[in-house]
C-alpha cells in the first residue's frame, strides 16, 4: 500500500518540478523584454499560457528518462539534493540537445545552455524537496513500538 501511495507522490512531484522549469524557464527567456511584457494588460496572461505549455511539454519529453533516475534514486535510496540537482541539470540539456539545439539552423549560444540548466536544476531541487530525499523510505519496516 506505501509504494501506491509513493508512485502518487513522485508523480505529483515530477509534475510541480516540470511547472517549475517552466517558469525558469520562461523568466529567464522573458527577462530581456520583461517591461514591454508588463506593458499590456493582455500580454501579462501570456506570461501563465507559456509557463502551461513549456510545462506540458517538459513533462512529455522528460517523462521516460526521469522515470528511469526515479526508479534507480528509489531503489538505491539516493537521497542527496547534489545528485537530484546535478542529473535535473544534465537532463534538462541532454533533452535540450537532443530535441531543439542539434535540429536548429542556428547554434545555441551559451546563454540558452545556461537557462536549460538552470530549469533542470530547479526541476530537479523542487522534486527532492517534495519526493527525493525520502527515496526509498517506503520500503522500511516500521520499528516496533517500545512498551
């Protein structure tokens, strides 16, 4: 019953780390043209539609490879924020790369690798806050009660 419990919870936490490197995302991207973003009343809902889309998207495309460190932090009971910030980091630009920079007519610039790799991070941080550092404690046998 703990681990249908667990799977609720890290899939509610991939989803709010995924909402989150939406928003770094698309801050970050946004930043530049931000007072021209403020300007007009209907251009501050673009800000929540692109942050639901970049969402969207993040969670489809990182959803099998975020599986796989999922299932190895759970059975190795990986724990450390360093390891989830580190692989969000990686993650983010390997799907990066492998999905828009090496299709792209014009090269990514340092800039977008930099933004990339901090929504990963970001992702990866708000996951082990709400899932990963109590990975693999559903499977711990409660001590017995002293009398």
């Amino acid at each position: 019953m703990a681990l249908i419990g667990r799977m609720f919870v890290v899939g509610f936490a991939f989803l709010i780390g995924s909402l989150a490197a939406a928003m770094v995302f698309t801050l970050a991207l946004m930043l530049p043209e931000w007072g021209n973003v403020l300007a007009d009343n209907m251009e501050r809902g673009v800000f929540s539609v692109v942050v639901g889309f970049g969402a969207f998207f993040i969670s489809i495309f990182a959803l099998l490879p975020a599986m796989v460190v999922i299932a190895v932090a759970e059975a190795f009971r990986l724990r450390s924020v360093l390891i989830f910030a580190i692989l969000g980091g990686i993650g983010m630009l390997a799907l990066y790369y492998g999905y828009g920079a090496a299709w792209a007519d014009v090269p990514p610039n340092a800039r977008e690798f930099q933004i990339v790799a901090a929504s990963g991070i970001v992702a990866g941080l708000v996951y082990w806050l709400l899932a990963g550092r109590n990975a693999g404690r559903w499977c711990d046998r409660p001590e017995p009660a002293a009398h």
